[in-house]
C-alpha cells in the first residue's frame, strides 16, 4: 500500500475577491474559497446594480464596477469587512 501525501503546497493561502471599483478607488467587496462562488456573486451584485441604476443616478451616486481576482488572505486589510452591493449602504462609498 502507498501513503497519499499532499502536495498542494501554497494553494491554501489563495482566495477570490470580488473588487468593487468606481473611478480610481478599489475595494475588496466579498471574498471566497472558490472562483465559482466568486463569479456568482459578481453576478448578483451586478443585477443589484443595474436594478437600482435609475436611481443611482438621479441620487448622483457612482455606479461600482465589479471584478474578480485572487488574493492571497495575507494581503486582506486588517479589517476588512463585506460591502454590501450597492456599496454606499454603510454611509460610506468604497
């Protein structure tokens, strides 16, 4: 019999963020195990802003962009919270 040994090595470290951008400024808006998941939450914070679109603009609100990438979990801010889709809910914009 063999010993399966792992050798995934660094992988462990490695995360998908969902980045929400609007002119210049980034921010990390979700952050998750899988590109799968990643990707389907981009999505939903997409149609959450093309469902508010018109009133985004009438309120002179910037209108986030949304991308995927991965991070590693050491390069998360310290502390870092979700943001949520339309990304002003808190009183603060990204």
């Amino acid at each position: 019999m063999g010993i399966l040994v792992n050798v995934r090595g660094g992988d462990d470290d490695t995360l998908w963020a969902v980045v929400a951008t609007v002119g210049r400024k980034s921010r990390i808006a979700e952050v998750f195990r899988s590109r799968t998941q990643a990707l389907d939450d981009r999505a939903w914070r997409d149609q959450q802003v093309k469902a508010y679109a018109d009133w985004l603009v009438r309120a002179k609100q910037p209108i986030p962009n949304y991308s995927v990438t991965p991070i590693r979990r050491a390069d998360l801010p310290r502390k870092w919270q979700p943001l949520p889709a339309l990304g002003f809910l808190r009183g603060q914009m990204i």
